[in-house]
C-alpha cells in the first residue's frame, strides 16, 4: 500500500483559507521586493521570472560558447588621412635629445606607425652620443600607465585655462604685495628656456630662480669657479689620456653627468706594432666597488679621508712639495708610484675626483693644469650641473619663514629628493601658490595645489647645450599621448607671449646660434656645433688647501657612501619595469638597494648573507643611523668595499605615483645631508632577514680560466699568443691536437662559405659592464618582466646577461695558479671551497653572455619537436610556434642562455608590468612575437634586424656593405665592445676580429662552434 | 548578358542615329562633344550636380554664347576685366579659377554645348518587355525527352510484367508445375558477419583509420578560413576598381611595394578619385541588388566616413575611421613581407590574392597554411635579374647545387627562422 502519508512543511499548509503555501510554492519572495530595487521601477512589474531568467542566462552563455568557436573578427582601420611620412610596416627614425636633470644623451628614436619603441644611438652627434642603460629605458617610461593624464587641482583634474588663469592671478596677487616667487628647475642647459625664464621674470619681477640637481655637484661647480672664475665643469676627452687616476670618480658611472665611457673604451684595447701595443693605465681609488674600479687596471680601496690625504701627497708628489699625511706606507708607496706614472704620461694623465669637497675638486684642477693635461677641456666646459646647493637649504628655510611665497616647480621632485624633505613639504604648505609641473603624482605634486601635466620628452620640444658650442634639438616623436603641457609653453602664456615653445625654440636659434643654417637641417641631425668656447685662464692657489686636505680626520662610525645604481639612478624612472628588473652590474641585485659592507666589517657587526637551499639569497636587515635618522636597508657583502665604509643607492623607495609592483627598496635621500654622499653612520643589525633576487650567485671562476681568459699587457707584448691564449688540445690516437681541428670533431662540418654568416665579437677589454646592451635586447625583443619573486626563483628572461666574475686571490692569475698547484682529492676539495669566495679586493671582469649561436649546437639534437634548428646563416632558430616546451634544450646548453616562459607574461594581473596595460604594450616590437607560456626562448642574434638588412638590400637591389648588420646590443654598445657583422665578408671588421690573436670561444674546449666569440682582456699591471 | 548590355547601350545607339543625320545638317556633333567634355571638362563638372565647378547641363540656356566662348578660352581675363556675370561665379566658387582652354575652337564649344544640351530620350519600355519569355526554351525540351523517355521505360515494365503473367497461366493451364525453391533456413547476414572475428576486426580497423582520417581532416582545417569572405562596412567592389576600370593593385595597397604590410589604403587615397566620382553609372547586377543606387549610395558612406560634404564640395573635418574586416590573418608568429614577394620576387597579386578583378565581395582566395607557403617556395625560382644583392650569391650556391637557376627554398626559404621570430 502506497504510502499516504502527508508531512506537512509548515502549519500554513494545515489553514486551506491560506493562499500563502501555493504562493510559496511558485514564488521564491511571497512579499512584493523593494519598489527601488537596482532603482528599476518596472522589474517587479515584469513577466520575467528568476527561473526565465536563468534559462536565457544560460542559453547565452551556451551560444556565447558556440560561437566563440569561430575565428575572431579582426578589423583594420586604415587613416582617414595617413601621413606623408609614415607606411605602415616601415620605421622612422627622428634625432633628438634626452635631458631630464641627471641624463643627458643625443638619441635616435624609432618609431613604427607613430609610436616611439626603441633608442638608438646617435653616432653622428659630436657628444654625449651614446645611450646609457636608463636612456634605453626611457621609452617606456612614455607609456607609464601611473602618468599624469591632465591638470589638477587639488587632486581634481581641471582644464589648462583655469590653471593658466588661476596661477597669473596668483601670480599678479604676490607680485603686487612684492612677496618672492621661486621657480625651481633641475638644470635645464638650455638656452631658449633661460630665455624664456628671464622673459616670464621680467614680467614678474618676484621670480627667482634656482637651479636644483638632486645630485649635487656644487662642489666642483664651486671649485673649478674659484680656479677658472666660471661656474661650469670641465669636459673630458677620455679618449686622449694614457694615465688615468680617479679618486672617488666613478666616470664609467654617472659621475658629472657620465658619458665617458665611449672615449675611455677607446684607450682600453691593446694597440700598436706587435710586441709594443699600448693602452692606457687606470688607478682607481675609492669606497664601493664601482663600474670604474671594477674596469681599473689598480683598484686601491680606501675612505673618504684618505682619499683627500692621496690628493694631497700626489700634489706634493708631483710638486716635490711635502704634505705629510697619516697614510699607510702601502698606500704611500702607491701614490709615489702613480705621481711617476703620471708624469711619464705628461698629457695623457688626468686626475678626477667625485669628492664633494671643494679642497679636493680644486686638488684635481691643479692637478690637471701641472699636468698640462689634455684630457681635461676647461674651454668647452659644460653648464649639464649648475644646481647650488645652499640657495636650496636657503629656500626650504625661506619657505618655512614665509619669505617666499609661491613655489613653481618644473621636473623637480624634492619631497622625495631633499634631504630635510619634510622640513619643504610644511613650507610647501604654507605657499600661497604651490605648482609643480610634473609627470607623475609624485611626493611633491601631492602636496601642491597645482599639478600641470607634462609631457615626457619623446612628446617635447627643447634645446640642450651639451658643452660650450655643442648644442643638440630635442622634438616631439608622437603627438602627447595625454592632455599635457611645457612649462616652457606655460611660461611663454604666463608672461603674455603668444609664441608657442618650438616657434620660440626656432626664433631663438636662428636669432643667436644658427648663423644662417638652416633650422631644419640641425632638426634632423638633432645637434649644431658652432666654434664657441671659453678663454678661461687658471688662477688658484693651492697651497692652503692641501694644508685642509692633509687635515682632515676620519670621525668615529662607519663612512657612509651614497650613490647611484646603474639601472635606478636618482630614481627619477623607478617606475620603470625594465629598470627595476636590470641586474646591477657589480651587485647583479635586483629590484632592491642595499647596504653594501665589507666582509670584515660584516662579521664584526654580525651582518650576514646566507644562500637559501634554492640558491636565492638573504641578507640581514641593518639599521643606519645618521644623528636622528634612522634608515633600515638589506645587507649584500660586497668584495672590494673598503673597510670601514658601507654604501647604499639613492633613488629606491618611491611610493608615489608608483605601481604597487615597483615600490621596492629603502629611500637613502635622508641621509643625503647637506647634498654630501659621504657621511659618517653607525650601523646596527636587527634580526629581520631580507630576501634578495639575485640573477648571479657564484661569484668566482674558481681558475676556469677557459670562462674568461685574461692575461697582462706585458705578457701579451712579449710573449706568443699561443702562451697566454692557447687552444685546448685533446688526444688522438696519442698525440694532442686542437680541439677545433677537423680530426677532434664528432660533427659533420656544414659549409658556410656561401652567404652570410654572422659572428658576434665581445671584446672584455673594452666592455665596462654598463648593461646598456641588456635594456637595448629587452626593447628590441619584447623580453617580458618577471618580477622580483620569479627571479628569486632563477627565472629571469634577460636574453643577455652580463656576467660579473671575481678573482678569489687578488688577481686572476693567482686563482689560475692556485688551482695547478693542486694536489691530490683532499686538497682539489678544500682548496675549490675557498676558492668560492671574492678576495676583499678582487679584480673583476665582466663577461656579456647571450646564446652562442653554435654551429654544433646541443640544444638543438636533443629537441623532440625539432623547434631549434640552425640556419645556414649560422643563427640558431627558435620556433615559437612549435616549441612544445620540453626544456630539454635548456638542460642540453652548456652556456645557460635559454629562458624559459613559466608564465603567460602578459596581459595578467598576476605580472602587473608594462605588458599588462593597453599603454605598457605600445612599447612592443611588432617584429618580433611576444611569446607565450610554455615556450622556451633565447637570443636569436636579433634574425629581424638581420632579415631587415638583407630584405632591404634585396629591395634596393645592392651589396650590403659592413656596418649594416648589427644586433640590438651591437648598435647600443657605446664602447664597440661589441661588434656584429658577416664573417663571409672578409673586409668585415668582424672577419678581422675573427682572426685577431685575442680571439677566443667560450668553452671552446665541448666543441659547440659557437658564432659568438670574445676577446682575450688584457690588463696593463 | 547581351541583352542588358545592348539595354544599356540603346541611348547611345539611338545617339548614333540622330549624329549620322546631325553631321549631315553641320549641326553641332554630340559624339565628338562627348569626349571633348570627357577629356577637358569632366574632371571639374558634372552633368546635372554641381561638382568642383557647376553643373553644365543646360548651360547654354543661361549664358550668351559669346560670352562662353570667351569665358572657356579664358575666364581669368574675364574676371579680372570685371564682367558682372564672370564675377558673379567666381565669387559663387570661392575664388577657384577655372583652367582656360584656349585650344579649343568656337566649333568644339559648340560641340560640347551640344552634348551638355542633349537629354537622351527615354528608354523605350518596350524593348524592355520584348524579350523576357523566350529564355526557358532549352529547358522545355530537356524535360520532354525524360518524360518520353520515362514512359518508355514505364511501358516496357508493365509488358514485361504482363508476359511474365501470361506465361505463369499458359504453364497452369498446361499443367507444368513450377518448382518453387524450397527455402532452406540459413543463418541472417549480420549473424553470419558477427560471427566472423576477421571481418569485424577489418570493419573495426576501417572504421577506426577512417574516423581518424575524418578528425584529423577536421582538426587541420580549423584556422584556415580559406574563402573568407566577411560582410565589410562599405561593400566596396574589387571587380569594379580593379577589373571594369582596371586599376593597377599597387595604385591604393602601395605600400605593398616597400613594406611588409599591402596596406588598407587610407581614405585620402580613395578620395583622389572618388572626389568627382559620386554615383555610379556602370553595370547593375539587378538580381543581387547592386542596382546603380545600392553602389552610389556606397560612395556616400565613403563621403560620410572621410567628411566630405558634397553640396559644398569641401570636408567637414569630421571623419568616422572605417572598420574594415581584415580577411587575410597570418598568425602573429609568421613574419610575411609583401615588399619581397611583390617587388623583389616581381609576383602578381592574383599568385596568392587569386582573381580578385572577379571578386565582387573580396574573400580569401589561398588557405594560407605553411604547407602553401612553402610549396610556393619550393618551385618558384628567384628573380634574379638586375639585383645586385644576389649577383655573387646566386653564382656560388647555383655552382654548388648545380641548377641555372635555384629556388626560393635553396636560397634558405625552408629555414624556420626566415619566418618565425
């Protein structure tokens, strides 16, 4: 019997008057909803229930999924007009010029279809020709997704017509009641706009002006015043000198404003008759291990005080004066040694130095003038610095005192830059009138009332004079991406001008520098030279001051050097992805600052860095302490820091106007104090530990000598080739032959004597370590940003690393010496686990590697989908598309150049970079694929700027003439360490090179036959 | 497809006629008038709209013919001279001044007068209807001899059924018996099959191999979207362009000459033309509904798009982008450059674009796989002739492969690398 039972869900069921229970029974809400609800007065009305609802819901998804089985439409949308100059598929280059207050470069940019994607070297351009590692960068900064769209007010985005009309009024209201103006600009060096400055002060007589460089060189603006009566700095011709000696100088870094490696790699590669090559000599005495000790020939480690002291007894030296100082006898016996090299080098020595001690800058001019130097040029100075730092102490106490009472401010950012920065903000605060031009919403812009948007210098148009006589063109090479504009255009309005900047730019230049040619012709070449230059004559005495040098005294603590990083420099592009991810040269640190420290000093303060089972490493957090300034910053043990100093780099720790991604690192800008990167701290560990990505963590050879070959100028003068870069020979049959003889090889041999065939050739003698080649390989190939957890994880995906090597002795040569004289398996053991770490003052070579392009490649046999394979042009080839991602070729390279996609890099939030923004991804290549997770990748010797040449020829219908090949790294390298080009050509500088005696192959010895070759570095010891 | 041409041309043929008459009576000669205006006049005026200059039809009623005269020889003079009529249309025209023509002779005015003058009389209407129902006749005859043919065949079977009938009583009567087949019981096919292990592991075989060849003949078409031919914004007709006026490809995709990218051309380059072309008077294709509206109305869109104001002949600076359909889609990871095929290599458009001076609605004419690609490079040989680049390399690798003349594929065109990067 079936069950009759009934149950009853609630007692409404058990009343049959009730309509209650059928209601519920059809309707999920008995109870009529909110009239408001979603504010839609006619859903409740609606037939539509939830249940139809969820029918047509997922009818669409269902047919959403259908059709999403098509192919996508893709559209084209062709100009409605397209301009003259511009076919689609075709780069156009435009000269101009970077200059933003710390860089200063004359650059080319490419743009395809009216986009800016790349930074080219201008090698026409008389100075400042080549692009250092931020310079490549600097295109993406244009497509920052953080920038500025627009003026605002208080945070309120305004039209450029309020502004302009609130600010004049302002402007009229303080000028009226008399009150001081300040408009604060970095040093702009160029001429149209001091024009324009004077113009808007003339109808404004309250404006004052004052220069502000974030990283000051007052110092040697105020001594090369006092000795030559200008305030400017010299220039210098590194190119000419045959004796270096730098003090504290890191020229190879931005010391002065940089730029001086092209002429100083120029000097560094043996030349001359067999047997009597000549290159110059580098002493190098400093604090941090830097680029320029890094390159030295000798590198002296010593502290700020005894380094006055060595200006001093080189003075005397060279004087045959006596200034007695508490030197070592060590460092005594050095400094007579390089007053004797000095001399023997009469116009070929220089003497610089980047202490911000004015005694110390004047010890270096009157160095330079008894030396009769002729690498110094004091007539073509240059005004790149003018900033002084006192009237910007005066300011910040002005403001606070309410003498001054508007502030104007133009690519400045002192609330992050100044030392006593919270002392500007307050008086910031109490301005009547606060305006900063900026591009970012940075420290300073929010605490201004006015923030004018500007443009980045790819949408501006200037002028720089780069020293006397050099003047170069800056012009926009896109229309503004946002609404953003000039101060210069600003000031022009304000003072009542109706000429726009570039008509100003043009009036000027025809007016004053021109001379009758043709505006339009230094547009396009993006500088002028006119003969213009100063006659300075020197007038110092320096007697007195060395009596100071001699004196000073070294106080209790830790000297504290400040500097800038290679990649971040004064932080102005912290919000630069590419910037934040380039490896530091010395450090190979990214993404971070840090407190570099001395082994000694390290234990002796209980500082340590400890490697992670996954190699990643740690290091102990430190407490610097500056008066009542406390700064905590990581630890890295750096070999060739001198004991007793500790550095860290500026321009980390930005928060504002930065993604989240990029705030990275400790802000060192407080303990700038009265603009001296020198300053005496105590340093205290704390028990935090922090976690560095590092993307090298061995840092010796261990005497593999096969890695990096090096030898002395005076074996390579007097000995064979054969002696210090032999071939490595193996036994056949008994008898030992060349590893590279046919007879050695397992390979069939390929001929390549048809075509071309392209070689790439890394001299480490003229490589300084720069890394401007690595930004130049991201740009041009699309390489993505991981982020700083993936290359803790060793996944970075820079197609070209520069290694960093340090000896374990004190030279090379020791380590190769060291590792013969091993004997037995117990003593191979312990004598290799020392050799693992750095001497305290190692030398250091630096070693760019990409993939080798082997002719014998491993990688490519052991791919199960044949996705490598070899052209007959001798590049490697790496199909995307087919690759399966097996990574067995990875594991079969012996080099580790192979980078692996982990991820799907773009256009995911988990990798918020520049390839996750619509803006960020203006900057690709269109060339070249942006590859996809799951694909392994590598240096493809740039095969689309190969192809280009070769299809462009074909095109024409001519030979291809040297020079016209190059790679991305090859057309960066400032210092031609780097040369590409056709080996079938045997005219071919690379041909030549291929045959140069210095000529190696990285392991040469497992017989890949690589098409990358290197030369052997020669140091002169 | 005669009679629609022979329609269209009835107006002229009818123009011919009163010519043959007109010439005898030295009336003014429409024909010649008709390409002295086509040749001088047209680029700047229009019939019955105004274009750059005025519309002419009937421009003879409105001015003295002395005073054309003079103003075509050379209207410059005139205006300057101060004629009130001369000043009045300058000034009209917002200062444009009209070429002189001082080559042509009061006859060739009045030549062109005539042909402005003349209204074509209208189309008779019955030479329209005259021809429609004489097209089915090959049809008709088909039909009949199957039906025929039918019968036949229909009669043939009764007979036979009939005979077969007759024969089966004529053996009755007779008494002959017919033995029947004793039907004996064997098992069914499909019982017989099942039971055959061989035959069913050969069908499973068949079934599997030929399921395979199915999916794997699925599975590679997808991508390929050969003879795509996707509805575009403004139904722009290659056939027209390219084939009835014959414009050369590389005329609007210039940049297929220089540059990887053909090049959609930008609608600046559509208005060199289209500035005085604003209806279309060619051929119609009633049955699709490319009537001469459906096509003139298309050029408007293009007015519409670039900003272009007709009554004022002038843009109005608002323009609408056109969103083309993009029909042939290389992946991103495959570099092709039309500059090489085009210029270097000297290959016709229609070799991979196929006939597209047919094409009323442009579609994908080649499957664009790699395969394609490569069989093309595999037999097309190299152009080599006055290019410089390939003098010394042509002479060494065709001596090492020893061929006159080498392929694309032997010049490295197989290598992954050439397209992939």
């Amino acid at each position: 019997m079936p069950n009759q039972k009934k149950y009853w869900k609630s007692e409404v069921e058990l009343n049959d008057q009730s309509t209650l229970a059928d209601d519920l029974a059809q309707k999920e809400f008995v109870q009529k909803l909110p009239e408001d609800l979603l504010g839609n007065t006619e859903l409740p009305e609606s037939d539509t229930s939830r249940r139809d609802f969820l029918k047509y819901m997922g009818f669409s998804t269902a047919a959403a999924t259908l059709a999403a089985c098509e192919g996508p439409i893709n559209t084209s949308i062709p100009y409605v007009v397209q301009p003259e100059q511009i076919i689609p598929g075709i780069a156009n280059y435009y000269a101009t010029t970077l200059i933003d207050g710390f860089d200063t470069a004359s650059i080319l940019i490419k743009t395809r279809e009216g986009r800016p994607i790349k930074v080219e070297n201008n090698p026409d351009a008389p100075v400042n020709n080549v692009a250092n590692a931020r310079v490549q960068a600097s295109v993406l900064s244009l497509y920052d997704s953080m920038r500025v769209q627009g003026p605002m007010q208080a945070g309120v985005d305004v039209s450029w017509d309020t502004l302009e009309a609130n600010v004049a009024q302002q402007l009229m209201m303080l000028a009226e009641k008399g009150e001081e103006v300040a408009l604060i600009t970095p040093s702009l060096a160029s001429p149209t706009t001091n024009q324009i400055i004077k113009d808007f002060q003339a109808k404004f007589s309250n404006i004052s002006h004052h220069v502000y460089d974030a990283l000051s060189e007052t110092a040697a603006l105020n001594a090369f015043e006092k000795a030559y009566g200008k305030r400017a700095l010299p220039s210098y011709d590194f190119s000419k000198a045959s004796c270096i000696v730098s003090v504290d100088a890191d020229f190879l870094g931005d010391w002065q404003g940089g730029g001086y490696d092209t002429g100083y790699a120029k000097t560094r590669v043996p030349k001359g008759k067999k047997g009597k090559a000549e290159m110059s000599k580098h002493y190098q005495f400093e604090s941090n291990m830097t680029l320029s000790g890094a390159n030295a020939d000798f590198r002296i480690p010593t502290t700020a005080t005894e380094q006055q002291f060595v200006l001093a007894a080189l003075y005397g030296a060279l004087t045959n004066k006596s200034y007695p100082t508490s030197l070592s006898k060590a460092l005594k016996a050095k400094v007579s040694e390089i007053a004797t090299a000095l001399k023997a080098a009469g116009k070929g020595a220089v003497v610089v130095t980047g202490l911000q001690n004015e005694d110390a800058q004047r010890a270096a001019l009157a160095i330079n003038e008894l030396l009769g130097s002729d690498v110094m040029d004091v007539r073509q100075n240059t005004s790149l610095r003018q900033g002084d730092a006192s009237q910007i102490n005066q300011l910040v106490n002005d403001l606070n005192s309410g003498k001054v009472k508007g502030v104007i401010m133009a690519g400045v950012n002192p609330a992050y830059t100044l030392p006593n920065a919270d002392a500007f903000i307050a008086g910031l605060k109490k301005a009547d009138l606060s305006l900063s031009f900026s591009m970012k919403n940075d420290e300073t812009a929010v605490h201004c009332q006015w923030v004018a948007a500007t443009p980045h210098y790819l949408e501006s148009w200037g002028d720089v004079e780069m020293k006397m006589g050099h003047y170069a063109l800056m012009q926009p090479t896109i229309r503004p991406l946002f609404d953003t504009k000039q101060f210069q255009e600003v000031l022009l309005k304000l003072s009542g001008s109706s000429q726009s900047y570039d008509d100003a730019i043009k009036a000027y230049w025809n007016a004053n520098i021109l001379g009758g040619v043709s505006f339009n012709e230094a547009l396009h070449d993006g500088f002028y030279v006119t003969t213009n230059s100063n006659r300075l004559g020197y007038r110092d005495n320096v007697d007195a001051l060395m009596q100071r040098l001699i004196r000073a005294k070294s106080k209790a603590g830790l000297e504290l050097h400040l500097y800038t990083k290679t990649g971040i420099g004064d932080g102005q592009q912290a919000n630069n992805p590419w910037l934040q991810e380039f490896p530091d040269p010395i450090s190979r640190v990214t993404w971070d600052n840090y407190l570099t420290v001395s082994k000694a000093d390290a234990e002796a303060l209980g500082l340590n860095n400890v490697s992670q089972s996954d190699g990643a490493l740690d290091g102990s957090i430190a407490e610097i302490k500056l008066n009542d300034i406390v700064v905590k910053a990581p630890v890295l043990i750096q070999p060739g820091q001198a004991v007793g100093t500790v550095g860290l780099a500026l321009g980390y720790g930005k928060t504002a106007g930065m993604k989240s991604e990029m705030q990275v690192g400790t802000n060192a800008y407080p303990l700038y104090q009265n603009f001296n990167p020198v300053q005496t701290v105590t340093v205290t560990a704390t028990s935090d530990m922090h976690e560095f990505a590092c993307t090298q963590l061995q840092n010796t050879l261990m005497g593999r000598g096969e890695i990096v070959r090096e030898t002395s100028l005076e074996i390579f003068n007097t000995k064979d080739a054969k002696y210090w870069n032999s071939m490595t020979q193996v036994s056949r049959d008994h008898e030992e032959i060349d590893v590279t003889s046919a007879d050695a090889d397992m390979w069939q041999a390929f001929d390549r004597s048809i075509g071309h065939h392209f070689n790439l050739s890394i001299d480490l003698n003229s490589c300084t370590g720069c890394g401007a080649c690595v930004i130049a390989c991201h740009a041009e190939n699309n390489v993505p940003v991981v982020g700083k957890q993936e290359i803790r994880k060793s996944r970075d995906m820079h197609w070209l690393r520069i290694d960093r090597y340090y000896s374990s002795q004190d030279t090379f040569e020791g380590d190769l010496e060291t590792v013969e004289n091993i004997s037995g398996l117990g003593d191979s053991l312990s004598t290799f686990n020392k050799m693992e770490d750095p001497s305290a003052n190692p030398q250091v070579t630096f070693q760019p590697v990409m993939c080798q392009h082997c002719n014998h490649a491993p990688c490519e046999t052991v791919c199960p989908v044949a996705a490598s394979s070899h052209g007959r042009q001798g590049q490697n080839h790496m199909a995307y598309n087919r690759c399966v991602g097996t990574r067995y070729c990875a594991n079969n390279c012996p080099y580790k150049v192979r980078r692996f996609n982990w991820f799907l890099y773009n256009k995911n939030d988990e990798f918020d970079y520049h390839m996750n923004d619509d803006l960020g991804r203006m900057v690709l290549n269109p060339d070249v694929v942006v590859r996809s997770r799951g694909v392994m990748e590598k240096c493809s010797m740039c095969i689309q700027m190969t192809q280009k040449t070769i299809l462009d020829a074909k095109l024409e219908g001519r030979e291809i003439k040297d020079g016209e090949f190059q790679t991305a790294c090859s057309s960066a390298c400032g210092t031609g360490a780097l040369a590409f080009g056709d080996i079938n050509d045997k005219d071919s500088e690379v041909a030549h090179l291929k045959e140069d005696n210095r000529m190696y192959h990285l392991l040469e010895s497992i017989g890949t036959k690589p098409n990358v070759m290197y030369q052997v570095k020669v140091r002169n010891t | 497809m005669f009679k629609d041409s022979f329609l269209a041309h009835l107006p002229l043929l009818l123009l011919t006629l009163c010519f043959s008459f007109a010439v005898n009576a030295q009336e003014p000669d429409i024909q010649k008038g008709k390409s002295l205006f086509n040749a001088n006049c047209a680029a700047c005026h229009k019939l019955k709209k105004r274009a750059v200059g005025p519309a002419l039809a009937g421009v003879s009623a409105k001015y003295d013919k002395e005073w054309l005269y003079s103003w075509i020889k050379n209207s410059t003079a005139m205006v300057k001279s101060g004629d009130a009529q001369a000043v009045a249309i300058y000034e009209e025209y917002n200062g444009s001044v009209m070429t002189s023509f001082p080559q042509l002779s009061n006859e060739d005015i009045d030549n062109i007068l005539a042909y402005t003058d003349y209204t074509p009389p209208a189309p008779a209407a019955t030479a329209m209807s005259a021809a429609a129902p004489a097209e089915s006749g090959g049809g008709f005859t088909n039909d009949l001899i199957l039906a025929v043919l039918m019968l036949v065949l229909a009669a043939l079977v009764t007979m036979l059924f009939l005979v077969n009938k007759t024969l089966n009583k004529i053996a009755a009567a007779n008494g002959v018996e017919i033995i029947k087949k004793e039907k004996r019981k064997r098992t069914p096919l499909w019982k017989a099959y099942a039971q055959n292990p061989f035959l069913v592991f050969v069908t499973v075989i068949f079934l599997l191999l030929s399921s395979a060849y199915v999916g794997y003949s699925y599975l590679m078409q997808v991508g390929i979207d050969q003879g795509y031919m996707p509805i575009q914004p403004i139904h722009y007709s290659h056939k027209i362009h390219s084939g009835d006026n014959q414009i050369e490809c590389k005329y609007c995709h210039s940049s297929a000459r220089v540059s990887k990218h053909s090049g959609i051309p930008s609608l600046n380059v559509c208005m060199n033309c289209h500035m005085n072309i604003a209806e279309y008077n060619g051929e119609e294709d009633l049955e699709k509904g490319y009537t001469k509206e459906f096509y003139t109305n298309e050029i408007k869109k293009l007015y519409k798009a670039v900003g272009w104001d007709e009554s004022t002949q002038s843009y109005t600076g608002e323009t609408e982008p056109v969103k083309w359909v993009r029909i042939h889609n290389l992946p991103d990871f495959v570099y092709f450059n039309h500059a090489q095929h085009v210029s270097v290599a000297g290959i016709d458009c229609q070799k991979c674009h196929g006939p597209v001076e047919e094409m009323e609605i442009m579609y994908q004419h080649s499957s664009l796989t790699m395969g394609w690609c490569i069989n093309c490079h595999r037999e097309t040989n190299i152009n080599v002739k006055d290019n410089g680049y390939y003098t010394k390399i042509h002479e060494e690798l065709s001596k090492k492969y020893g061929v006159d003349k080498l392929t694309a594929a032997q010049m490295g065109g197989l290598e992954c690398g050439k397209c992939h990067y």
